[in-house]
C-alpha cells in the first residue's frame, strides 16, 4: 500500500482549494446560513460541471470519473476547511454511497447519473426520533400492497432533507431491514420540514411519509449489511472533512497568535499560547493520521479493516475537531466569541459532526465489537 499522494492528488487538492477559497469565503458561507435552503444550486452545479466533483469516486459506467476514495477524502478535507454548505456529504458520502452498495445494478444505471451530473440532490433517511445510528433504530415500515411498496413512518435529522430531489429511506419490512427510492418531486404522502439546527452550514430536516409509494432496491431484508458499509464510507468521509474544519481553525489561531500584541509582544511568544498551539497541531496530526488510514482502507478493499479504521477515525477525528475549534475560539479570547467572528462557525460545524452518524462514544463500542474486544 502506498501511503503517500501522487502529484495528481496534491493538484487536485490545490484546484479544489483554490475553487472554494473564491467560491466558498466567509462571506459566502454566512451568507447561505442566512438562506433558508443553505445551499447554492448554481455553485452546486458548477462543482459537478466544472469540477466533476460529484462523480469523484463513482465508476465510470454510470457517467463517473472512477477516482478512489483517497480522491473524495482530499475534496472532503478542502470542503471541511471552507465549511462548504450544502448537500455535497448527503448526496455523496451517503447516498450515492448507498447506492454503489446495493444490489442493484438497474438502479445504478437510472439514479447514479442524475447524482454525477449535478442534477439531482440527494440525502439517505435513516434516523428517526431515537437518533440512532444502529439496526435497531429502523422502525419506519414499508408494505408491498397491490400498487406496489408504500412507506408509513417518519424520519428525522436526514442531512440536507428539505433539498432532496432523492431520498434513499432505510424500512423494516417482513423479511428485515430494506432500502427504498423515493423521487420527492412527485412522490405522494411525503413531507419535507426542514429543522432547526444549530449549524447552519448543514442543514437537517424531518420526513414523514403517509403511504408513500418507493421503489425497493436490492432484495427485500438484505439492505443492513449496504447500510453498515455505506455509514461506515460516509464516517470515514466525514473524519477527513473534521480535519479539514480543525486544520483550518488552527491556521486562524496560529495567525492571530502572531498579529495580536499584549505588554508590547505578540501573543504567540508567550508559552501558555505556544503550548496551546503546539498542541492543536499534534492532535490534529493524530487524527489526519486515523482519517488516512480510513481512506486507504476503503481503496484496499479490506472489509474488516474498513470497520475497523471507520470507527477509530470517527471516534478520534470528531473529538479533536471539537477540542481545536474551541481552543480557537480561547486564542482569539473576547472577539472569538463575537457572532461577527468566523471562529464560532467552526465550533458549531464541530459539534454538529460529533453527532451525526454517531456520537465517539457509540464508535468507541463499534471499534470494541470489531476488534473483538
């Protein structure tokens, strides 16, 4: 296994950087949090058309590129340092993801280019009021009637919900856990209510659905093991994108550090603040470390070693964000609490990925059950 990036992955780290760093400023960022959608539909278009960003990693018989997943995470990683808003982790570290794992390849061919073309928008439903990532937290049901399956039941906290053209709904039907398609443009009976949520830069939404007719992908009862790897994919994702968030609000930190005077010297000469610094980076480094090793995994191909590597990037990666984000805020002192500060844009994203697909403590029990602890 080669542990280092090619020279085509250090330009693809500097085209998407230097894309986002015009395309998804401060500025642009607060913006879209102020937008009730949080999302730019023309942005998101460009990165499709311009960038082929949402075809990264898909195979190149549904219209993708065929990059690996070491590509996606260096796109996660430059999208987690410029907060970038909008359904770009909803639509292809979950369902796009579901979909390249299910068992059916005539699905694939009808909903994987709308993802890659930039034309559809889609999220995976899988939670609901319980919040839990686990099998045991489907209870939404799905009934083959005559007309065919319908789903009765509510999901909530579904990534970018109110957005989705698409919805993948994760049902317990009589033959165990399934997966559904949903086109939400004329599907009856569903209900897209977008929710309150502490960062704005990605939003959730509740949908209920009322006898709502889906289309069951893969064979009936089969869908749990595409979930656990879809989730496992998606964790190792988000972990590249919290490095991203935690190397961006350490860079902030290391540049007031050097501009803000106090007794006549910049603030970065004294210890208690170097020390700070010194340690933002060597946890920032750790976790880099475990959100690599996920992405390798993922390429090798190794399903234990996937588990195992998402768990353990998930459960480091979002604790260290958090950790960074507010030591970030404590350099910056009284203006890093300011609402007009960026600083609290990087400790709500933080927060908000510690949580989604699963608080650490919850990883912590998959790594356990993984390593057969």
């Amino acid at each position: 296994m080669d542990l280092t990036f090619t020279e085509e992955q250090d330009e693809l780290r500097k085209v998407v950087r230097s894309f986002l760093a015009k395309h998804s400023d401060e500025a642009e960022v607060r913006r879209l949090a102020a937008d009730p959608r949080g999302h730019d539909p023309a942005l998101w278009r460009r990165t499709a058309g311009e960038l082929g960003l949402q075809s990264l990693a898909v195979p190149e018989e549904y219209g993708g590129s065929g990059f690996g997943y070491v590509d996606l995470g260096i796109v996660f990683e430059e999208a987690g340092r410029a907060l970038l808003s909008g359904p770009y982790f909803a639509t292809v570290a979950l369902a796009a993801e579901a979909l390249l794992r299910c068992d059916d390849e005539q699905a694939r061919h009808d909903l994987l280019p709308g993802i890659v073309s930039g034309d559809t928008v889609a999220t995976l439903a899988f939670t609901e009021e319980s919040g839990r990532w686990d099998e045991s937290g489907i209870g939404l049901t799905a009934a083959n009637t005559s007309a065919g399956w319908r789903l009765t039941g509510t999901k909530t906290y579904v990534p970018d919900g109110h957005l989705a053209d698409l919805l993948l709904v994760a049902a317990r039907t009589a033959a165990g856990i399934s997966l559904f398609a949903v086109e939400a443009a004329d599907a009856q009976g569903l209900t897209l209510t977008p929710l309150p949520t502490l960062d704005q830069t990605r939003r959730q939404a509740r949908s209920t659905f009322t006898d709502t007719p889906a289309r069951l992908l893969g064979t009936e009862g089969a869908a749990w093991p595409v979930l656990e790897r879809t989730l496992a994919t998606a964790s190792v994702l988000l972990a590249a994108e919290q490095v991203g968030g935690a190397s961006a609000a350490l860079d902030a930190a290391v540049e007031y550090a050097k501009i803000r005077e106090q007794y006549g010297r910049p603030i970065g000469s004294f210890q208690g603040i170097k020390h700070k610094c010194a340690d933002m980076l060597m946890e920032i480094e750790s976790a880099r470390s475990a959100a690599y090793a996920g992405l390798w995994a993922l390429d090798a191909g190794d399903e234990r070693e996937i588990g195992i590597a998402a768990a353990l990037a998930r459960t480091v990666c979002s604790e260290v964000f958090t950790r960074v984000a507010g030591a970030n805020i404590q350099v910056h002192g009284g203006i890093g609490f300011t609402w007009e500060h960026p600083a609290h844009l990087y400790l709500k994203r933080a927060k908000s990925s510690e949580v989604l697909l699963g608080p650490p403590s919850y990883h912590r029990e998959l790594l356990a059950a993984r390593l057969g602890i």
